[in-house]
C-alpha cells in the first residue's frame, strides 16, 4: 500500500471489463404489463397482449445480437395467485404463442426448451410443451427457454426429492452429491449459467427465478415496462453488462479480467 492509500483501497484501480464480450446466456424477467395497461387505461390483458409482441420482437433481437441462449420468465409458480381469469388468459395467449410462432421458431434454427414443474400442468398444455421441445430438439441456432410454471425453489425441491429417493434406493452415494450432480438434474441442465438476467419495470427483485443459476449473474434492473422493452433497451442492458466487472469471488486484476473467470 502506497502513501496516501486508504486501507481497502485497490493498488489499481479496477477497470471496466470489455463490452465487446456478449453474454452466451441472457435471462430476462418480463415485468410490467399490468403497469403498462394500466397507464393507459386498458384491461391487464391488453398488457399481456402488448407483452407477447415484445416476447417475440426480443426473440428476434436476441438472435441477431448473437445470444445463444435467451431464457424468458413467462408464468410462476406464484402467478396462480392471480385471478383465475388472468390465469386462463396468460395460459391461452402462451398457447397461441406456441401454435402460432412454433414453426416459425423451428424455421429460423430455435431450440425450445420449457423450464417448470410439469406434473400439474394440464395434459393439453405438457403435450404442447413436450412438442414444441420434441420438433426443436435438433436445431442448432439459438436456444429459447421458456420459464412456465416455474420457480426457482420448486426446481430444487424436486431435485432434492429425486436425489434422496436415489440415496435411499442405493442407486447413488449420498456423499457423491455435488454441485456438478445437483445442476444436472435441474430444468436447466446442459446449458450455461446466465451471465446476464434482465427485469423490467424497476421492481429490484428476484421473484423466485433461477437462484441456483443466477449465482454469478450480473443483474440489469431497467425501469422500461415489458410492452415497450425493445431492441435499444435490449442494447441498452447488454452495453450496461459490458461495463460491469465480474470477479467469480476472485481479485481484480490490472487488465481489468478477473481473476479465476472462465
Ligand atoms: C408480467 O407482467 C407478466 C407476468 C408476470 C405473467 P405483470 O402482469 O406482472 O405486470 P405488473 O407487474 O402487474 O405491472
Ligand atoms: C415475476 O413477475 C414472474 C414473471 C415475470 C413471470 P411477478 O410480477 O409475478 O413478480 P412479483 O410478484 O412482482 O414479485
Ligand atoms: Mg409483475
């Protein structure tokens, strides 16, 4: 520590980690529809109406920004709290979405994958889910995760579930129970950890959305609502993420890399 340097203070000044390093996996809680509705007088359901054609024009977006994979919190867990015609209304519109979009996804090379519980899932809407994956399972463009019926703690309870009654039946060691093995048995398995996990609508939270995944994630908060996040809010996050400086819990090095990132 050199003279005048206040304890904690970093020899080097910490820089920024490069822009030009786009996140492979970009995650997005899609929040504010109602809001938006409700600024312009407009039923709840024209937000959602709204918030399905920003889905669909960030898809796009992501794609030509060179995200491979965009993961996308589309229902909770928790979202069956809401009345049960918003409910029915958010599960039709995803159902419009998959029959509408499916063979256009599936033109442009999307892989689909579905996130979530699907054991209480109506058997129309899990074989609807199962399709979609099924007709996608072999494209290699960039891969969409849709988050129904998801939560974060639901996802690990299962798994913890899965993992005990493979403990108790002997089929594996409860002490070969590691990170590698847990992360293999989530909804998520075989894709990366998000870099980047996006919300709208100036809410600061995390709504039960991938704790287990999003341990390293930067975070973007923006105030835009979801119906009007377009493709500059979209750059506006990732210029945003490229100026953030990751560290895995490492130190800051002088070139501004952190020490220990992958
Ligand atoms: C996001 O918008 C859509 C879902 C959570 C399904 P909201 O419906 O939560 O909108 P706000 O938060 O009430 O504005
Ligand atoms: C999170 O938004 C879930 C989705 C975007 C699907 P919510 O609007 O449900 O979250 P809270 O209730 O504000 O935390
Ligand atoms: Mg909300």
């Amino acid at each position: 520590m050199s003279a005048g340097q206040r304890p904690g203070q970093a020899a080097h000044p910490a820089q920024v980690a490069p822009a030009q390093v786009a996140p492979a996996h970009v995650a997005i809680i899609m929040d504010g529809n109602g809001r938006w509705a409700q600024l312009r007088g407009l039923p709840r359901q024209e937000g959602h109406r709204r918030g399905l054609e920003a889905l669909r024009g960030t898809v796009r977006n992501a794609g030509e920004l060179g995200i491979r994979v965009l993961t996308l919190y589309s229902f909770s867990t928790e979202n069956w709290r809401r009345p049960a015609t918003e409910v029915s209304f958010l599960l039709g519109l995803l159902k419009r979405f998959v029959e509408k979009d499916l063979g256009e996804l599936h033109a442009a090379g999307v892989r689909v994958r579905v996130i979530g519980g699907r054991d209480d899932l109506a058997p129309d809407l899990r074989r609807m889910v199962e399709h979609a994956e099924a007709v996608t399972r072999d494209n290699d463009g960039m891969t969409l995760v849709v988050a129904f019926n998801y939560g974060s703690r639901d996802e690990i309870v299962r798994v913890a579930r899965q993992l005990a009654t493979d403990a108790a039946a002997g089929r594996i060691e409860a002490t070969a129970i590691d990170e590698a093995m847990l992360a293999l048995r989530l909804d998520t398995a075989g894709l990366p950890d998000p870099e980047l996990v996006i919300r709208t609508s100036g809410e600061t939270r995390i709504s039960n959305f991938l704790l287990w995944q999003a341990a390293y994630a930067e975070f973007v908060f923006t105030p835009v609502l979801w119906p009007d996040f377009d493709r500059a809010a979209f750059e506006a996050a990732l210029a945003e993420y490229g100026r953030r400086e990751r560290r895995f819990g490492g130190l800051a090095e002088p070139s501004g890399r952190a020490a220990g990132a992958a």
